[in-house]
C-alpha cells in the first residue's frame, strides 16, 4: 500500500527535512500509518543513504527513539526560473536548500529551440564548474505561461511567441541525462511558500512583473485544476481595462493595466525613459511622482482581483513575489485595497506579504519540483522498490 501525503500536506521526507518529524512515531501520527508501515519505508530510506539516524530522543515509556534526518551529502537538484529577459538557475541540496544562484541574460521571443538550448549549455556549465554534494538527481524548470504538467508541453501562451504546444520537457529531456520537470513559474514560486511555511495552510500567491501570474495552495498541496490553470488571474476583466486589447484576444484584462510590461508601455508613451519592470520599480522607490502613481494605480487594480479571491477562497496569506513586488508602493497599494474590499472576516487574520527567498523564490520552487520527483518513487513504491530507486539514482 502506498503511504498517503500527510495530511494532503507534503511527502514523507519533506515532513523530516523541516523538522516536523525527526522520529517513526511522529511520522506514523503525522500520515495516519501504522508504525510498522512508516518503519519501512524509513529503513529502506536509512539503507539507500537518503535518511540518516543520529542521537536519540525522549523515551515515551520505552526505548527512547532514534533521531532521524536528511542526508544532505546524498545528491542535489538543479533548478532554473525563466522570465521574459533573463533566467535565474541554482542548485538545491536534498533538504530542499539553495546552495548557489546565478543570474543570466534571456530573451523568450529567441523560441523554445534556441532558449531551451543556451538554457541546458549553461546548466551544465554551471554544474561543471560549481563543487555541490553527493550526485545531480534531477531538473526542475520554472516558464513563464502555462504549462500541461501531464505532458510537459507549453499551453496558449501570451507573452512566449513561438512556444505554443511547443514540448519543453521532452526536449529539454534530449539534452540531460537526469529527469527533468517543468510547470508554470508561478504555480512554482507557491510550491516553493507552501514547502518553506507552515503545514495545512492556504495561500494565494501572485508573481507580479513583467506579467502577472498566480498560483493556489489549498491545504498545504498546489493546487492546479482541472486543466491546470488554477489561479491565473491575469486574464480577468476588469473596469479599468477599459477596452485595451490583451494578447489573449480579450479585451481589458488585468494584465492590460496592472502588469509590469503594461506599465512600462505606458509610462513611455508618456514620455518616462524606463526600459523595463526593473528600471520602473526602481524609479518608483526613487520616488518619481508619475512613475509612483503607476505603479500604486496597479497594485490597486490587482488587490481588487484578488479581493474576489480572499473573500471566496479565504486562505491564510496573499504573498507577492516578481520584480513588482519589490516596490512598497506596490505592496501597500495591494494591501489597502484587500482590506478595503474584502470581508472583515476574511481579513482579521489574513497575512499579506513578500514571499520568502525574494528574487530566488521561484528558483527554489523549481528546484523544488525537481526534488519531490525524485522523491516521489522513494515513499510510494514497496519497499524493496524503495532500495532499488533510491541506489539507482545515485548510480
């Protein structure tokens, strides 16, 4: 029988790596198991190298318990984060912790040929040249539009002209030896809040930058939908959209007014020299009167979507991540706005905040999925399966 997520909320290692459970019996109550089953599982993990048991714990009436932990020399996970103009890649250790970043130039409009292939030519550069524990197990990559996580192919995009249908994990596959999974950055950059908080939670979470994009937690898990387009926002009309034209083929959606690039436009055509999202928050923080004015005008706008969201939703946290983020004017403009529109109820105890990690949030959420493939066969299988992979992946 395959062991249940806990509570809905993570894996079995995930619970250890956190400190949520360091002792069979707390992961046995944790995922509602028989201990026996739990010790398994554990054992086969402890034989692979993946789990280590050091120092004891309080007895309870008996033997006091062996102290269990991650082994973070096991094997590590890269991870890249794309945006419009530039991508972010780094490495993770098996706790799930960033153990380097490097920023690189990007142009998305290049095509999924030419992008996928710089992208994976500097993945291995990197992983070349950087000393990292144990064995590379995998690759997780963040895009920028949606993504079908069942065959890894990108799905109408708006804003990645010449990738639609286009399969990235297959060929990205062509170009590592080691798995690779790729999903939508946004859904990535909430995997990434709900692995690094607390357990159970609820959680809206928005990436703000050159577009607008947001991903759900319901209970700990992402959540993705249907058709996996759970949380996207971005295309909701809105009456300050007016009738702007949105790449979607819609009019007046939120992202014609309240995304970095729309008001990067529009600051130009009235006459503000800002090149990109970058260039425009800065400015904002410089306290440039026009420029200021944008950019509470879309936080505005956006905590006006998402107040239809809290009051439906009531999750316990909104947190903001992009380039937008950065900007207090931003952030305090979405705040007031939730407040003002949302019910008391839905507010009294609602946090509303940076994302952890700021610009590597989304690389730790990719790095993130990565890593939970790999775990994923190590608590699901029998466990003499559970030997079998966990000694495969490190050759």
């Amino acid at each position: 029988m395959s062991l249940p997520e806990p509570l809905g909320l993570m894996p079995l290692l995930w619970l250890i790596a956190s400190g949520r459970a360091v002792t069979r019996l707390e992961l046995a109550t944790l995922l509602h198991q028989p201990q026996s089953t739990v010790s398994l599982r554990v054992q086969a993990l402890i034989n692979a190298g993946v789990l280590t048991e050091h120092g004891e714990g309080p007895s309870r009436g008996g033997r006091r318990p062996r102290l269990l932990g991650v082994n973070a020399e096991y094997g590590h996970v890269w991870a890249a984060d794309l945006g419009s103009r530039h991508v972010r890649i780094g490495a993770l250790d098996l706790a799930g912790t960033l153990l380097c970043v490097y920023e690189r130039s990007l142009n998305i409009d290049e095509g999924p040929e030419k992008v996928l292939t710089d992208l994976a030519d500097t993945v291995h550069e990197l992983a070349d040249s950087t000393q990292l524990p144990g064995r590379w197990l995998g690759v997780g990559v963040g895009l920028p539009g949606p993504v079908d996580v069942v065959s890894g192919n990108v799905t109408l995009p708006s804003r990645m002209p010449g990738w639609r249908g286009f399969p990235v994990r297959t060929a990205l596959r062509r170009r590592f030896s080691q798995p690779v999974e790729v999903d939508n950055d946004a859904n990535l950059l909430a995997l990434g809040q709900a692995r690094g908080g607390a357990p159970e939670e609820t959680l809206v979470v928005v990436k703000a930058g050159t577009g607008i994009g947001s991903g759900l937690i319901v209970r700990g898990q992402l959540h993705r939908g249907r058709g996996g387009v759970a949380g996207d926002i971005s295309h909701v009309r809105i009456t300050a959209g007016a009738d702007h034209p949105c790449s979607c083929g819609n009019r007046g959606c939120l992202e014609t007014v309240a995304s970095g690039a729309a008001l990067v436009a529009r600051l130009r055509a009235q006459g503000v020299p800002v090149a990109n999202t970058a260039e425009m928050v800065s400015a904002a923080e410089d306290a440039h009167r026009t420029v200021t004015t944008a950019v509470r005008g879309a936080g505005l706008v956006l905590g006006e979507v998402l107040a239809t969201v809290v009051n439906f939703a009531n999750p316990d946290a909104v947190l903001l991540g992009g380039l937008l983020a950065g900007s207090e004017v931003f952030v305090a403009a979405v705040r007031s706005a939730l407040y003002e529109r949302c019910l008391p109820l839905a507010t009294r105890e609602l946090r509303i905040e940076r994302v952890r990690d700021g610009a590597d949030a989304g690389v730790r959420g990719a790095g993130i999925l990565a890593l939970e493939r790999v775990f994923e066969p190590m608590v699901s299988g029998p466990p003499a399966r559970l030997v079998e992979v966990a000694r495969g992946a490190t050759g």
